[in-house]
C-alpha cells in the first residue's frame, strides 16, 4: 500500500491573493485617479487613502505567503485531511464517503498560470469544508477522480438527455433581465469621488443648454428622463453581456443521481450536485420572459458556493420555456408537477395592506422630488396613488399557496413572478409571525424551511388569516415525518 | 493487606426526564434582570462610541450657537430606557413547549413569532451563556437542524439543570421519532 502524499498548494496561491486584493482595491485607484484628473485638483487625503491602501496590501499578501506555507493535504484510502493555520492550526479530516460535491473552478488568471481551485463540499450548510485555492490542473484532475470515486457522488454515466443554452438563448435571457440596480449602485458609489465636478458638469452645462430649448422645469424632467433611460439601457447591455460570460457553454446532464452542470466562458465552472441534496425548486419569470412564455430555473440545495446567484441557489438554467420547464423540475422531483396548481388565496385584508405600504414609496417618492421641482411635486401624487392601488390589488390577485402531491406551493411576485415549490418531507421547521399591523387585524405570515443554508429555500406564505396559518403551520409538520431531511 | 471492595452496583435505569410535554412553559423570571442590564450595557456601549464621533464629526459644520450634539445621547437613553420596560411584556410574551412531535417557540411583543421544530429534525444542541447569564445563573438553549446556518431557534432564561432535562428530552425523544 503506498503511503499518501502530503502536498501544498500552487506558488501561484500567492499571486492570487495579491491579484484579489487589487481587484477589489481597483476601483478606489480608478475613482482618485479621475477625480484628481477631472476634478478640481486631487485632495491630499485621497492620495494619502491610496497610499494607506498600498501599505494594506502590502500586509494582505502576508497571510497569502503563510497560508502557502502552512496549508498542506493528503487523501488517504478513506479520507481528505487538511493541515493549515499558523498560529490558530487546524486540521479537519473529511471522511470521503460524506463529501456530495466537487466543484472545479478556472479563472482566466488561473487559466493563463495553468492552475484552478477544487472546491469541496459535505451535507454541512457552512460553505465549503475544503477549498484547495490554487492547484494545477492535473492536480485537479487527479483529486476530482479520486474525490468523484469514493465520495457520495455517482461515477459519471454516458450522456443522457442534455439541457443546453447557445449564444442565441444566452443573449434573449441576457436581454429579458435588467441591472440597472448594479450600475446605479456604481455610479453612486463614483459620485463621492467625482461629486464637484459632477454637479458642475450637470448644472453648468447640460442643464444650461436644455433650458435653452425649454422652459426650466420641463428641462429637468427631460433630463432626468434621459438620464432614466441612460440607467436602464446601460443596465439592459450589462444583463446581457454578464449573463452571455456566465453562461457560455451552458450544459446541464443528468447522470446518476446528479444533474452535471459546466458554464463560463472566461471562469469556467464544472459542478456535481446529487439530487437528493436539492430542497427546494424555485421558478423566475422576469415580465419580458413571462411575456414570451419562458422562465429561470433556480434549485436550493443545502450547501451551495454559489453565492453570487439569486438567493444562494444554483440557477439550472439560465432561460428555458415554460412548457419544458416541467422537464427538468420533474428530473429533481419526479412527483411535481406546477401544471394545473389549484392556488389558494390568501386573505383579501392584503390589499389594504399592500396599499399602505405602497402609498408610503409614493410619498417618499414625491418628497425626493420636493428639492428639484418644490411644490409641484405633489402633482406627482395622484397618479402614484392609483398606481399603488393597482399594484396592491394585482399583488393580491398573484399570490397563493396550494398543497399538492406532497408539495407546498407558493406564489408571489408583480414585476417578477415567483414560484416556489418544496416537498414536505424536506421542511425541517416552520415559522408564524405576525408583525404589529397583522396583530391586529389577525394575519400570519408562515414559513416552512427546508435543509437549506440560504433564506432563498424557505417557502413563504404571506397574510394568512391567522386560523389558517396555524392549521397549515401544524399540518406541515405532521406531514414532514421524522426523516433527516437532507 | 486484603480490601474489601464492594461490589459496583448496577447502573440505575435511564429514566426519560419529564418536561411536562405539551405545556408551555415559561422563562426563568430572572432573565429579564439579564435583557434589562444587557439593554443598559448595550446602549451605554453605543453612547461612548458613537457621542465622540457626533461632537467630533458633526462639530465641523455646525454652528454650536444653535446645535449642541445631543442627538446620540438621547437616542441612546430612549433605547436603553425602552429595553428596561419591555423586558416584563417579552418575558410574558416568551414561551416554549415540548409535544410529543415538535418543540415550539413563542416570543415577541410587537412582532410576534411561534416557531415549529419537528424533534426529528433536530440535529444537536448547544447550552451557552453569557457574562450576565452566567451572573445571574441562567443559559440558552440552541437548537440546530441539518443544512442551517446557525441555530434555528434559541430558549435564553434556563437553570442549567432545566437545560440539560430539556436537551436530554429533545435528544432521546429524537431517537423515539427517527
């Protein structure tokens, strides 16, 4: 019998600790180095911050240095041992048999230095037990093999009946989603830096020169309205080309128990999820892909590194039609089936409620508008307070919750429809909150939730007459069995 | 030189400790002592960190004629102040019950939660306490399901001895339910 070898990791582990701080400091470089080149002459303080911020990164590769030094492993006949730790050691011992996941993951810097990361999971909900950050790729090879052959995980089989999204599909779900959100957050996060120059360019020139064409307020409005639009269309090319480099070579295979899925066109990421491990399935329809007859897939799982995506849960599939969407779910859960869903509603006091609550947005609204247009912002009232008053109505109108086939079932969802769908077996504990408006009008909210590590897997009905919330509550759990759950 | 050794006696029988399933019961009274000098401690904490920030950093663009910095300190006190009035209403609000399938939680005055673990489920448990739990002789009870992050569901306010009768009756009855 040969004796296992201890191995450290790849000298390219501290090149990409340096390389992850500097990414992540790169956007402070870039916004000093534009304020000081647009604005007024750069603030002391700022240099002062990048030097300060040079000096950190200094000390950051410090612990990148000692983890290579100090991290070592070895796979012995029936486990992974890890040594690592300077001054805190550690050593963890994961019995092959209990990991249910290895996830290989290349950047295109990991890529370019011939290395990847292997990323190893058990049934525990903490992330990942093992993350070897760098190793070659033979390295990786040989440990997927060796890991893949004596873990929890099936050997993989031929292919069977594949899930693919091409560059076509990519770009329509790219373009059905908007992130907005993300470049607004980035524009402001900009604007601290860049904020005299900004407001100088905004006021000085831009505003000056529509007020040339038009009366002064309708100058803002137009401004502002275009500045909207910049937002959005910005925000529409984003979705698309972050979803076309997250996606590339989009294939999902069930093989034995696990459902294969390999994506990225510059990080490329390969991933064996046993089925058994999925608590929850959940369904996306964007208004646009709704609107055309498609959806998003997503599938929560008790332990995921995906923490990027939605919620935690692993996206199976980045657009599918909805007509197949049955398919795939049924290849998770062979029982379910999110045809003919005899949706339960809950109680009508939710209008009120939800017209209260969008009444407020609205005067919040108005008021951010006060500093730009004073009074006239009230104008802006009415047609926002008939629009909370749809809005309120059609929410309710939208959510539902049904018991079927030993699923719990809901809906939600206006702008986005939302459907989530979780075997009762799989329901670990169960919530009834009121808060202090449901009191008194006596509604619940109830929360079934599942093994799962992310608040993504729980399924949540909302405004239940509170009776009904409590039969539900009880019933779930005489349901749930005494099973383990995961 | 002969001892004489007397026999091992034979291990008494488990006996299943009783925590009178399916009544809810309710917290150590000592325990709002505990939340009342942790409101305190807490916002006394926040006070002598966070007033220096608003008379430094505030200073600066204020004119001290009309603002005196003082929006901390009575923030600060109004919250302490509320902590120590509440603790009375969370007590009485706070509650737990072992039935023959799960353990139910009860607690919150203004959001109100009853939360449902089935004993199956549950995976293990923790019995931790503070600096004052410890003063005041109490510990909490957590209670861990599989694939959760943390515990779903923790009983503050227990003797020890109560949280080991309801650890020990959890576990086994666990094993009852598997």
């Amino acid at each position: 019998m040969t004796m296992p070898e201890r191995k450290r990791l790849h000298p390219a582990t501290i090149l990409m600790a340096a390389g992850k701080f500097g990414k992540d400091f790169l956007f402070g470089i870039v916004a000093v180095i534009g304020a000081t080149m647009f604005g007024k002459g750069g603030d002391r303080s700022e240099w002062i911050f990048l030097v300060l911020g040079g000096a950190i990164g200094v000390f950051a590769i410090i612990p990148a240095i000692f983890k290579y030094l100090n991290f070592t492993y070895e796979i012995t006949n029936d486990s992974l041992n890890i040594w690592s730790g300077l001054f805190f050691k550690q050593n963890r011992t994961i019995p092959l048999e209990r990991i249910q996941n290895v996830t290989v993951k290349k950047g295109v810097i990991q890529n370019l230095l011939g290395v990847c990361s292997v990323m190893i999971e058990t049934a525990s909900g903490a992330g990942a037990e093992a993350d070897l950050s760098v190793v070659t790729h033979a390295e990786a090879d040989r440990l997927v093999q060796i890991l893949r052959r004596d873990s929890s995980i099936p050997a993989e089989e031929s292919p069977s009946a594949a899930f693919t999204a091409g560059l076509k599909d990519l770009i329509m779900a790219g373009a059905t989603q908007n992130k907005a959100g993300i470049i607004f957050i980035f524009v402001v996060g900009l604007f601290q830096y860049v904020q005299e120059p900004a407001i100088d360019f905004f006021t000085k020139r831009v505003l000056k020169n529509a007020e040339h064409w038009v009366a002064s307020t309708s100058a803002y409005l137009i401004v502002g309205g275009l500045l909207l639009f910049g937002f959005l269309f910005v925000g529409w090319l984003w979705s698309i080309v972050t979803t076309v480099i997250a996606y590339y070579g989009f294939r999902l295979e069930p093989s034995a128990g696990v459902l294969r899925i390999r994506r990225g066109l510059f990080t490329q990421l390969q991933t064996a999820v046993p089925l058994h491990r999925i608590q929850t399935v959940r369904m996306h329809e964007p208004i646009l892909q709704r609107m055309m007859g498609y959806c998003v897939l997503f599938a929560d799982s008790a332990a995921s590194f995906e923490d990027k995506q939605a919620g935690g849960a692993i996206q199976l599939i980045p657009m599918i039609r909805k007509s197949n969407a049955g398919d795939l779910t049924s290849l998770i859960f062979p029982a379910l089936n999110l045809a003919d869903v005899e949706w339960q509603k809950v109680s009508p006091l939710t209008v009120r409620r939800g017209f209260i609550r969008y009444c407020f947005t609205s005067l919040v609204l108005s008021g951010m508008l006060l500093p730009l247009v004073h009074a006239k912002a009230l104008f802006a009232l009415p047609p926002l307070l008939i629009i909370s008053w749809f809005a309120a109505k059609k929410r309710y109108e939208v959510l539902g919750y049904a018991t079927k086939d030993g699923f719990l079932l809901s809906r939600s969802g206006i702008w986005k429809r939302y459907i989530s769908a979780l075997p009762v077996d799989r329901v670990q504990w169960t919530a009834r909150t009121q808060d202090f408006f449901q009191t008194r009008l006596n509604l619940a909210n109830v929360s079934a939730v599942p093994a799962s590590s992310t608040m993504a897997g729980r399924v949540e009905i909302v405004d239940l007459p509170l009776e009904i919330a409590s039969q539900i509550q009880e019933s779930l759990l005489r349901d749930a069995g005494d099973a383990a759950g995961v | 030189m002969d001892f004489d050794i007397a026999p091992t006696p034979a291990p008494a029988p488990f006996v299943k400790p009783v925590i009178d399933e399916g009544r809810a019961q309710q917290l150590d009274p000592k325990i709002k002592r505990v939340w009342q000098y942790g409101s305190l401690i807490g916002w006394g904490i926040t006070l002598l960190i966070a007033g220096p920030f608003e008379l430094l950093i505030l200073r600066k663009g204020a004119d001290w004629n009309i603002y005196f910095p003082i929006f901390t300190p009575i923030v600060c006190i109004s919250f302490a102040l509320l902590g120590w009035w509440i603790a009375d209403k969370q007590y009485r609000a706070w509650t737990y019950a072992l039935t023959s399938h799960e353990l139910v939680l009860s607690h919150g005055v203004v959001w109100r939660s009853r939360r449902c673990v089935a004993r199956g489920k549950v995976q293990h448990i923790d019995i931790n306490s503070g600096p004052l739990d410890r003063r005041f002789g109490l510990v909490n009870v957590s209670i861990y399901v599989a694939g959760a992050l943390g515990s779903v569901g923790s009983i503050p306010g227990l003797t020890p001895g109560r949280a080991e009768e309801l650890r020990t009756a959890i576990l086994v009855g666990r094993d009852d339910h598997a």
